[in-house]
C-alpha cells in the first residue's frame, strides 16, 4: 500500500501578519513558519495506517528551501520518502495550478490513498484536495473524520454543520482531505528525527513535471488583487487601564447587564 | 457573462444560503439560471423558480436523493453546458466546498471560495482565518465561486421563472452515500445557558481551563465552553465546542479569552446578547463582534475578574 500526504508550509499560527510591499500577500521575511494544522492531522492518518500495517508513506510539498524542514520534520515523524517541488516558477500560482502540480505527481507515484488538509490556515481556500482527485481521476471526501480501510474501499465519515455526520463509501484509490481533529498528532521523536537525516528528498520543477504552463501567475485563472487588514467596524468598546480599572469596568458592566 | 446558481436542499427545503446566492448572482450583474439536484424536486425547483432563481434546471434523480460527490460533479457541469454560465455559484458548505473544487477542476476553471462579497469587480475573502482580506480577480474564462452562507442578505422576492429538467449520467458515481449520523445528544447543553467563559486556543494548556477559565464561568454562575482546536487538541470534549461544526448558543453574556475570531467560531456565537472580548492582539477579528474589548494577557485579566466577581458576590 502507497500513501501521498501532500502538506503546505505555512505561517506560524501566532506570526505577526504584516502586508507585503506590493499590497498581494503577507511579508514572509523573519516569520516562523509551520506545517499547516489540518495537514498534520493527514500525514498522522497515514502513519497510523502505516503502523497497523505495511505502508510506505510518501510526502509532498511545494515551496521555496524553507519546506525542506516540513518536509525533515514529516521524515522525521515517521513518512518514508519525500517530494520537494521547489521551483521559482510556481510562485503565483493559483489553487488549479498548485493542484495540477501536486496531481502530476500523484499520477507517477500511483498511490493507494491521498491525504491532505481541508484547508490551509494561510489561504483558507479548501480548493486543492478535491481538485486533485479531479484531476487524477480519484473519488474524494473532504471533512473527514474517520475513514475506515477495507479490502479496495474506505468508509469514511465526512463533518456537516452542528456536528451531525455523514457516512459515505468510497472505492480506492481515493483522495481524503481531513478535518482537524481526527486524530492527536505525533511529534518527531529524537530518534525519528536522526533517522530523518537519512530519508531522501527528492526535489522537482515545474518543467520535470509537465506542467510548467499551468504553473505561475501566467498560468493562474485568478489572481489576488490585494489583500489588507479588514476595514474596522465600530468593534468593540476597549477597557484601557491598570488591570484593576479593567477589572472594574468589566465588574460594572456584568452588573449593568443585570447578571450580578 | 452569465451566473448559474447551484441550490442546495437541506431537510427537504431548498435551504436559506440557495436565496442569498440569488442576491449575490444580482449584485454581480447580468443574467443568471439556477440548478435545483435531487430526486422527486420538481415542486421545490418550481417554486424557487418563481422566487428568484429565474430559469432553473432540475436534475431530478433517484440517484441523487442523497448528496454524492460524484453525482452532484455530474449534474452542475451538465447544467454549466446546458446554461452556458461562466459564473457557477456555490453555497460554501460541507457538501459545496466538497464538490465545487471538482467542478472547477474538471472545467479547467478559475476557483475563488467562501467569498462575503464582490466589490470592484473583484471577489473579496477572507485569508489567515480572519486575520486579513483578499480582493480575487476572475480571469476571462469560467469561474466557480463558492459563497459563505450568511454573508449577503437573502433574495426575498418573487419574479418570473421557469423550469427545465436536466438529464444527467450518473451512472458514473463511485462514492456512495451510506447514511447521515445526527449529532448526539450533549452532556453540557450550552444553548440553554445564560453565560458562557469560552477559552480558545490562547489558554495555551490544558489544565488552564479547570484553573483559570471555569472558575470565572462558576463564579458568574455561568458554563464554560471552547473554540475548536481546544477539542481537537483532546483538552475538552466535542460537547464545550461553540461554533459552525459545534453548539450555536446566544447567552445574555458571552465572554471569548484567547479565542480570534475564526468565522466558524463567530456563527456560533455572534447572536450572544452581550459579548466581552479578552485577546492579547488588538487586532483579533472577535474585537469586531465584541461590545466590550480588553487587549491585554487573559491569564492576567481572568483570575483578577473572578476574584473581583466572588468579591462582589459577598
Ligand atoms: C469546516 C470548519 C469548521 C469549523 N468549526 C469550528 C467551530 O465549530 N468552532 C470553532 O471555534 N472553530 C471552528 N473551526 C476552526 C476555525 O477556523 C479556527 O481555526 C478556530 O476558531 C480558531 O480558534 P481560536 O480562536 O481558539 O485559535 P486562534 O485563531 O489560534 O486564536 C488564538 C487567540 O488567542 C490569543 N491569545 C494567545 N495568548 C493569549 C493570552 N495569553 N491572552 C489573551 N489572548 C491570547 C491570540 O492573540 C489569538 O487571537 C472550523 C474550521 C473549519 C474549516
């Protein structure tokens, strides 16, 4: 059994966001950066299919040398082989391009099961995962919280609103992007770490596969005009002072409210 | 340029957010046709036909009683061809976000999801979990569009309308709907209580909601509850969680430590009587929901607050 995890780098949940100079995206100079939450839940599903069983787990990411330490860290948690398309002329793409890359990919590597995230926590478009079962052909679920592997399907339990379920069969080879949640997320043990050293990383362009004209802001259908700080509304009142003035203003408020 | 609206029927209702896609398809402009997809739905596509949807395809089959990945692929490209639409409109639920990339996909089409509004031509959304907002501009060729539901008043008038059935293959379909599991009954019914302390993510620990959050939450004689990853990290079970895929709770008083303001989270707060925001970053998007707002540490305010509540309580 194969499994593809693809996973994204993203901006630590706490960096401070500042826009960049041309007003399209954010500063990524002196930010932290990190694997996306929801992705790690999907590469912790494929290790956990792995551990009960005999998998080879492979992971995959696009991006600049910084994805080298997503990619070390997934080797290190316990995937066997890594993908790096690493390529400057990815850069602007949008989520088809990004998604046409990541399902040539798949094509080569004819895997069992794909795994992704939802979304991503920089983006939030929740676009690539089921574009990529599009386009390599594979049935998709997207929200998973459970999937179950029997002999060529996967029952897999997709979220709806307020928390009701949806339970829905799907033949293999299939494509799940999950929701965060479904598990709790290993960390690289020491040891895992070392051996990490040691795994290959495989590092690809555009052109190697094929799809150098989808790729890029030339080959991007949209393209972000700007992106800025949401304009204020009238937002909240702010209690400013000594914690104690806080405190207070808060006290006579709850009181006001007739809740004290 | 052309808008094609795909509906979509929850409890055998053609559903709120199908209506605000019909005022979203007429801020953009121009023409627009609908699509109604399920099985015995004539009645329901009549109806929304002649209550904003325009013309309206039905692809109206057994095999699409359920929702099913596969199907629902099949039957919105037949109605893109049939309409000619370049613009398909989603609604961004769980069953749009997970079809409407396949769409797009298929058609070799421009994606843009959970878009709030169009504005100078461009599709505005929100990125970093509501940190910030992007302006997406559509290239030339077809576009799907997926729409948070909430975002735009629905469309409640009446206007002319007609229907079209649709044939669609869906012999095709490999996902199989097996059943719908309801959410189950919870311990902790949070909708009915008057005041909720959730924490979120900046409570940073586990064993900081028992020591700092519920403390506040009993002293005001009100439950406790959490954003999302709080649950998904194991620190609470499922049944504290407020939001979207949790409990939708309207308390006379709300109070968010630690919590940013993630719109999942704000659905399932935002009609509280009185909310009180406690975050560390002046910019956090809950201090636009928020009637009163303290920047500043949560592991500061919170305990100063409960022992000045006790206090006050004598
Ligand atoms: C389909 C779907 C469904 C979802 N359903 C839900 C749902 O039902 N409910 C839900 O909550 N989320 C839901 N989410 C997740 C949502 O998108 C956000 O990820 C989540 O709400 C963020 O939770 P948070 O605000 O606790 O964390 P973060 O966004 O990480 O915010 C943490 C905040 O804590 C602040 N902070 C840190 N330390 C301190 C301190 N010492 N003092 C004060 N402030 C501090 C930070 O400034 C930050 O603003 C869903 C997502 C998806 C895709």
């Amino acid at each position: 059994m194969k499994i593809l995890v693809a996973l994204k780098q993203v901006p630590h949940q706490d960096a401070r966001l500042d826009v960049n100079g041309d007003g399209t995206w954010i500063k990524e100079d002196g930010i932290k950066f990190e694997i996306n939450s929801y992705d790690t839940y999907a590469l912790e599903e494929a290790l956990r299919i792995k551990d009960a069983g005999e998998a080879e787990v492979v992971v995959i990411s696009i991006g600049p040398d910084r994805v080298t330490q997503a990619l070390r860290t997934a080797l290190g948690m316990g995937a066997d082989r890594a993908v790096h398309v690493n390529d400057d002329a990815l850069v602007g793409s949008d989520s088809l391009g990004i998604a046409k890359t990541l399902a040539a990919i798949g094509k080569e590597e004819s895997p069992d099961l794909v795994f992704m995230g939802l979304m991503s926590d920089d983006g939030n478009a929740s676009a690539v995962p089921p574009m990529v079962a599009e386009l390599m052909g594979l049935t998709s679920a997207t929200g998973v919280l459970k999937a179950e592997l029997s002999d060529g399907n996967v029952r897999v339990e997709r979220e709806l609103e307020g928390g009701a379920l949806e339970v829905v069969d799907l033949p293999t080879p299939a494509l799940l992007a999950v929701q965060s949640g479904l598990n709790q997320v290993r960390y690289a043990s020491l040891k895992g770490i070392m051996a990490a050293k040691k795994k290959p990383i495989d590092v690809k362009t555009a052109a190697d596969l094929g799809v150098a004209d989808a790729v890029g802001s030339g080959g991007a259908k949209v393209k972000i005009e700007k992106v800025y700080q949401p304009p204020k509304g009238d937002g909240a009142e702010l209690l400013e002072g000594s914690t104690d003035e806080i405190v207070t203003g808060l006290v006579n408020k709850i009181k006001e409210l007739g809740l004290l | 340029m052309s808008t094609l609206i795909v509906t979509e029927i929850q409890k055998g209702a053609i559903r709120e957010a199908s209506y605000e896609l019909v005022a979203f398809a007429q801020k953009i402009g121009g023409d627009y046709a609908s699509l109604v997809i399920g099985s015995g739905v004539g009645d329901l596509a009549t109806a929304f036909a002649g209550k904003g949807g325009g013309k309206t395809y039905v692809a109206d089959d057994a095999s699409l009683a359920d929702y099913n990945v596969d199907g629902y692929n099949a039957a919105i490209q037949a109605a893109v061809a049939a309409s000619g639409a370049t613009t398909i409109l989603v609604s961004n639920t769980p069953s749009g976000w997970d079809v409407a990339p396949r769409v797009a996909a298929a058609l070799d089409a421009g994606f843009i999801s959970d878009v709030f509004n169009h504005q100078d031509g461009n599709f505005v959304r929100r990125v970093f979990n509501g940190k910030l907002d992007a302006q997406v501009s559509a290239g030339g060729g077809t576009t799907v569009v997926t729409v948070q539901p909430g975002a735009i008043a629905p469309f409640e008038g009446s206007a002319d309308g007609s229907t079209e059935a649709l044939s669609v293959d869906t012999s095709g379909a490999r996902a199989k709907f097996v059943e719908t599991k309801v959410a189950e009954a919870k311990g902790v019914d949070l909708s009915k209580a008057e005041i909720i302390v959730s924490g979120g993510r900046g409570v940073g620990d586990p064993e900081k909601f028992p020591e700092v959050i519920q403390p506040l939450a009993d002293a005001l004689g009100g439950a406790m509850g959490a954003s999302r990853p709080v649950v998904d990290a194991g620190w609470l079970p499922h049944e504290y969680q407020v939001g979207s895929s949790g409990q939708v709770v309207t308390p006379k008083l709300y109070v968010a430590c630690g919590i940013s303001g993630a719109i999942q989270h704000l659905v399932g707060m935002k009609g509280s009587n009185f909310i009180v925001a406690i975050n560390k970053d002046a910019d956090a998007p809950i201090f636009e929901v928020a009637q009163l707002g303290v920047v500043g540490d949560l592991f500061e305010i919170v305990p100063a607050l409960t022992a000045a509540i006790t206090a006050a309580k004598g």
